[in-house]
C-alpha cells in the first residue's frame, strides 16, 4: 500500500490490534485518497497485513529457511487455511499465540469496528446502499440530483478520542511524534464510499447543494451512555435544552471532548475503545425534497369568505377561505406535506378583490412532484378557477424563494385602489360630493381600528389618499373611488371609527356615514410576472 | 333611510349600569366590540365607555362648562400610555375607578366611572377641545373611554351589567314611577 509510510506502521500495527477497521486505520493515517476507501472491506484488510508483512519481512531476512516465523498476520475469522493464508514460502502461517513477543493480534476483520461501530464496515455495503435506495424510490419523489446526509451517535466522537489518544501514547512511546490535523473525518470518509454506490442505484449525481435530501439516523444504544462521563467533567457543556430529548447531542459531546483534558478523559474511557458486540442501527430513512413556491393573483368574488380559516373555538365559523380554495389543488398537484400561504396585504371576509387581483405566493412543503410545464401550470389553474365562482387565479407560476420578497414589498410601498358604497343620514345633492373629486393627497390620521384594537398595538397611523371620484347615486348614497397609500383602512376612512380617524367621509360631508359595501380594485404590485 | 345601528357601531353590543353609585339617572353604556382572541392570559374585547341616553348630562338644557381627567392628586387618566400589543403600562381600572370629572354650567358635577374591570387603552381627547361632541354623539365620536378587559374578565362584565332590553325595563320603571 503505497499510502502508508513506516511512520505510519505502528499505527496500522496498534489499531489492526485493538479492533479497528481497515477504513478507520486508513483515516487515521491521513490517507486522502477517495478511491482506495471504496476498496472493498477484505482487499483493503489483505492490504494492510501486506504492509504489515513487509516490514516483518525486512527484519526477518534471515529466515528464509522455511521454519515459522513470529506471526504477524490477521487471519479472518470466517476462513479456514486458504490461499491468502500462505505465505509464498508455501508455509502455512499460524495464528499467533498470545504469548508472542510481537504483540499478538486477534482477528479484528469480522468484528464490529471499535471506532466506527460498523459504519464504514456494512453500511459501506451493497445490501445497504439498496436499502437506502429501495426507501426513496418507494416514495416516489421527482429530483435530479441528491443530498445523503447522514446523523451520527454522538459517542463515535468519544471513541476517536479514544483511539486517537492511544495511537498517540503508542507513537510517544516510540519517540515519534504525531499532529492530528491529517486524520480524515469519518463522515467524510463515508460519503466518499456511498455517494458514487448511491448515485449509481439512483442513476442522478450527488450535489451537495441539491434540494432533495435523503438523510439516515444512525444510533448505537449499547454504547449510548458512554457519552455520560463528559457531563461531570464538563457540566456547562450540557445544558437541558428544550425540545431535545436526550442533553448530549453530538455538538455538546464535541465542545466538551475540546474542554476536556487528556489526562481527565483517560481516567473516565478506555483507551483503546472496547469492540462493541452489534453494529449500529440505520434507525430512519428518510427523504425531504427543498419547499417548491407557487406564485400568481388571485380575485375574491364572495362577501363571505376569509382569506384563512375562521375557527373559533375548534367551531368553523365560516365555510372555506381563500387560502384553502387555492391550496387544495396544489397540494395534491404537487404531493406536498403542508403549505404556507402568503399575500402582498389582503382584505376583509366581506370585500371583495376585482381587478386582477392580489398577488400571492404559497410554499409547499416537501413536495414530491416538482417539475411542472407551462401548460401544466395553465391546466392546474384552470382547474382552480373550475372549483369554486368564489376565487379565481391568474398568472399562476413557479417562482423562487427570493422572489417572495417582491411581493412584501409591494404590501408596504404600493397603492391601492378601492371601490366603496357610502350612506350618508343627512340628504345629500350631487353638489355636495363634487369637492371630493378635487382633493389630492389628503393626510389622514388614523389611530388603530377599534376592531383591531385587541389584537394590535395602539398608534397613530398617517396615511394619505391620494386621488378621490365619486359617482352619485341618490339622496342617501354615493359610490366613491379611491387611490390610496398601502395600509389605509378604507371602511374607518369612511364611518370615522369614533372620530378616530380624522379627517373621515362624515367630518368632510358634515354627516354621518357608514360604509355598506367595499371592493379592491386594484393592487398596483407589478408581480408576479403576467403570463 | 337610516342604517342599523351601522357605521362605526357595527359589531358593539351594548351594555348598560344605571344608576352608578345610587345617583338617580347617571346612566352608563359600555359598547363590547365583537372580535376577539381566543385563549386563557389573553386580552377580551374592546369596549368602549359612553354615556347612556338617560344621562344628567344628555338632557336638554345642560351644557358642559369642563371635563377634567386628572381624576386625583397623582392620577390623570390623559397620562396614560400603552405599549405594545399587550398594552403594558395602561393604568388598571375597576368596575367604580373613575375615569373623568364632567362640570355642567349650572354648578352641577358629574363623575363618570369606568364600569368594568381592565386596562386604559385611551381617554377622548376630542371631548375636551369640543365638549359639545359629548352631547351630540354621545355614542361615537363623544365617547368617554376605551377599556381592553382580559379573556378571563369577559364574561364578568356582562354579567355584572344590563342588557338593552333590561336597560328598557329601568327605563319604562323610572317612568311610572315618577308618573
């Protein structure tokens, strides 16, 4: 093995002894090399007692007559005498006994790793990675590439200290020393065996920013408590956190396994780390695909309807909102566990929103069909606008996270145009409304709303109205028209909420007036895209 | 036509306490907004403090020479400030914390209380540069006060006042009697 120098000889020698598997040795020396971890578990097993061998052959030049040399060869457990077991003097080696000089060595292939309790041993294997595979195509997601992210057992950190900190005695020993800074993570080393494996059963690359992501639990209960020894020597590591069940998470073993001193971690684990009897647990497979946003305008028609649920009490008080009306379809286009729906401002359950409509965006969550044509954009739409008289969509698209911004933005920044019926107690003639065609740019102050008051801070809002036309109808009604600043209340505009909101339709009029009917006209946001 | 009770007083029911500390006629109508949150340690409904029909201070003939709000030594109900959506800070009343001092041109004065139990969100500023505004539109724009009660508090209120329709009743009583 070409990787290996012979200052990593007595590492190999010492982990190869005490239960570490082939790819841990190789992590531990710093061998980079991707493609050498992919070897399979038994090559790479008959590598390193290759490695072992040369050495043993360098000091045993004198023994070429055929008697048995001090055996430093691994024997697996499973083989009896095969080939691999002779050495090409033809003499069958034997398996060392334990008063050998040389340190004897147990078979440590065929044992559950001491470092990586297995999982760069059977979860590196075929049988797993079709597991794996067999998971996500059963969930029947649509994704063109993947993310494999994998959750460790938080005590694989405490065992490579472990180990670390032996291989770090056997060296010092030996009067060599050694940085630690070349020892290549597990996890990485991991997904440098799996992602090809998987990205072949899959037949898409991995890609390490790509929105599906398949992710596996690993846990190790019989080793679980070996974490335990940390929280009285470093007890501001562990604090209860809230929702998580157990208090040593793998960042909280991490910080403390920095804390903690050599000589105190020795006192609590043992170095080596004991082989464990079982491998890990793959506990859960699971598949999450990035939130998918569809964005478009929709139009209110009802006088009935709220844009969320109205649940009062766990009583539906009112049928249906526009959100669901919308949503529904989406959900079950799209195969998604939830949504979140969001507007560029939105209106009371009995206005209505004409024009073309308020721009909306909704994520869903966890989707398992992602790519969506066009044309199939357009039929869902109008599948939507088919359901009910009481929304309709226009625009409907695919956007992108950002894109949501544009559309808050426009809640705060852009005008509004509305349409409202006013009563009026006192008679009017049309000359009495004309004026207001004429005023440009009235500032209102308005306190927050009465209706709102229970809900929402107390403050004065200032709020201008910028163009007014009105349209008159008879003694006690007009229609009025306005364009106004984002986040005026039009209805408190007109009956004065208690003379809360100055100036108001009855102190202009001199009247008292009241507002019967109200439509959004427009909402003068330029997104989404017009299709 | 006229509308409802519409504009402004849409979706108020009203409250009524007569009487209020034994003084014959000194009416009170609370208007209980109905939106509310739902949830134990949350606020109740808006209501606001107003002036019943019956009120002294409605009859034709009076006019109002002040209204005062700083009710005491170390209290004035106009230095009253809220914060936030829980209006942290508001000055706590109860069912008889008085919320102003009305003087009437003919020497007579009139305390007006607050009728339920909750937080001083705010006093009618308007009334004190347009005393005539508590006359004319005793039930909106001349209102007294705005006072948020807590979820818990709610149904207290109502049951400690009258219904209109029980209002109605005094009121039909007060008339025979004094025929």
């Amino acid at each position: 093995m070409s990787s290996l120098t012979e200052k990593d000889r007595p590492v190999v020698q010492l982990l190869l002894n005490t239960g570490t598997c082939p790819r841990c040795i190789l992590r531990f020396c710093g061998v980079g090399s991707q493609v050498l971890y992919r070897h399979p578990a038994k090559d790479l097993m008959k590598d390193l007692q290759e490695f072992l061998k040369n050495n043993q052959e360098k000091e045993d030049t004198g023994c070429l007559d055929g008697a048995d040399p001090p055996s430093k060869r691994i024997r697996l457990e499973q083989t009896q005498e095969g080939p691999d077991d002779v050495n090409h003097n033809g003499v069958l080696q034997q398996v060392p006994s334990m008063n050998d000089g040389n340190a004897a060595m147990e078979s440590s292939a065929g044992k559950v790793c001491n470092v990586c309790l297995g999982i760069l041993q059977d979860f590196c294997e075929t049988d797993f990675v079709k597991k794996v595979c067999q998971k996500v195509n059963s969930a029947d997601y649509q994704f063109t590439s993947f993310v494999f992210s994998v959750s460790l057992p938080p005590q694989l950190s405490v065992r490579e200290r472990a180990a670390w900190l032996g291989v770090k005695q056997e060296m010092r020993n030996l009067g060599f020393s050694l940085a630690k800074d070349d020892i290549v993570q597990l996890k990485e080393a991991y997904k440098w065996i799996i992602h090809p494996q998987l990205s072949e059963e899959l037949g898409v690359p991995a890609d390490g920013k790509s929105l599906f992501e398949v992710s596996v639990v690993f846990a190790h209960p019989e080793t679980d408590k070996e974490c335990h020894f940390l929280a009285t020597a470093c007890p501001d590591c562990f604090k209860p956190a809230k929702n998580k069940q157990s208090v040593f998470t793998r960042m909280a073993v991490i910080k403390a396994l920095e804390k903690i001193k050599e000589e105190d971690f020795l006192k609590h684990f043992p170095c080596p780390p004991s082989s464990p009897k079982k491998l890990c647990d793959a506990l859960e497979i699971q598949c999450n695909n990035g939130a998918v946003f569809v964005a478009g305008r929709y139009n209110k028609y009802s006088r009935n309807l709220p844009q969320t649920p109205w649940i009062i009490d766990g009583e539906r008080k009112l049928e249906s909102s526009v959100e669901e009306l919308i949503s529904e379809h989406l959900m079950a286009e799209f195969k998604a566990d939830s949504f979140n729906f969001s507007s560029s401002g939105r209106e009371d359950v009995d206005v209505r929103t004409l024009g073309n409509g308020r721009p909306f965006a909704i994520e869903l969550v966890n989707p398992r069909r992602i790519h969506f044509t066009a044309e199939e954009m357009k039929r869902l739409q109008q599948a939507i606008n088919n359901s009910s008289d009481k929304i309709q969509v226009r625009d409907l698209q695919l956007v992108t996270r950002e894109a949501i911004g544009r559309m808050k933005e426009g809640e705060e920044e852009k005008t509004k145009t509305y349409s409202a019926l006013i009563w009026t107690d006192r008679a009017i003639q049309r000359e009495d409304i004309t004026f207001l065609d004429d005023i440009k740019e009235l500032k209102l102050d308005q306190k927050t709303p009465l209706r709102v008051l229970h809900r929402r801070p107390l403050a004065v809002r200032c709020r201008v109205i910028h163009t007014m036309r009105s349209e008159y109808i008879d003694e006690h009604h007009f229609r009025l028209h306005l364009k106004t600043q984002a986040g005026t209340y039009i209805k408190e505009f007109v009956h004065g909420d208690f003379g809360r909101t100055k100036p108001n339709i009855g102190s202009l009029l001199n009247r008292t007036a009241d507002i019967l009917e109200l439509d959004v006209e427009s909402v003068d946001v330029d997104w989404p895209p017009t299709l | 036509a006229a509308a409802g009770p519409g504009g402004a007083e849409r979706y108020f029911t009203r409250w009524y306490k007569p009487d209020v500390k034994g003084r014959p006629c000194e009416d009170f109508c609370v208007l209980q907004h109905s939106n509310r949150r739902v949830g134990w340690g949350g606020p109740g409904e808006i209501c606001v403090i107003t002036l019943a029909e019956a009120h002294p201070l409605l009859q034709s003939g009076k006019t109002i020479k002040s209204i005062n709000y700083q009710i005491s030594a170390n209290c004035s109900r106009l230095q009253n400030k809220v914060s936030g959506k829980s209006k942290r800070g508001a000055q706590f009343l109860t069912e008889l914390a008085p919320l102003c001092r009305i003087s009437s041109s003919d020497g007579e004065e009139y305390t007006i209380y607050s009728c339920i139990r909750g937080r001083l969100i705010e006093v009618n500023e308007n009334i004190l540069s347009n005393p005539a505004l508590l006359q004319q539109k005793p039930s909106t724009e001349g209102y007294i006060a705005v006072v948020l009660p807590k979820f818990e508090e709610s149904k207290s209120i109502t049951q400690g006042l009258l219904t209109r329709k029980e209002y109605e009743e005094v009121l039909l009583k007060r008339c025979d009697s004094s025929s």
